[in-house]
C-alpha cells in the first residue's frame, strides 16, 4: 500500500525506482527482474491496478445495470 501522505503517481515512481536500483522484491522475496512484472507491482501498490478499475466502471443504480443489460451497451445516449 502507498505510505502515508503519499500520492499515486509518487508510489509508481518509488517502485519504479528500487526496480531500477534491483531493490524490487515480489511477494515471495525473490528479486523482480522483468519491467511489466515491476510495472503490475506498481500499479497495484498504488491502487491502479485493473481490476480496481473494472470494479469501479461499474453502473451502480439497479436500473443502471438493467438498461445496460437490456440495450447492451451503456446509459450514454448517442
């Protein structure tokens, strides 16, 4: 997680940084040695990560989701 006070963009700079320096250590201790391994470490510890996104891209409201459900695309009118 991000330390106190500081910013997404600050903690992928920070990860990015001891990858580059090869202080960058994966759950399991083991050195990070690819940069999209470092990238995905990055972007989670920020709070950034994919699946963070999906899960906020969601319709929130009941009728939201049915009219999404029942035209297939989203509430936005063309």
């Amino acid at each position: 997680m991000p330390k106190s006070g500081e910013s997404k963009d600050e903690t992928v700079e920070r990860v990015m940084h001891e990858y580059k320096a090869g202080e960058l250590k994966s759950s399991s201790g083991d050195k990070v040695k690819n940069r999209k391994q470092a990238v995905a470490i990055a972007l989670s510890e920020s709070g950034q990560s994919k699946a963070d996104t999906k899960a906020k891209a969601k319709p929130h409201s009941a009728h939201a989701r049915a009219k999404q459900r029942d035209h297939g695309h989203s509430s936005r009118h063309h």
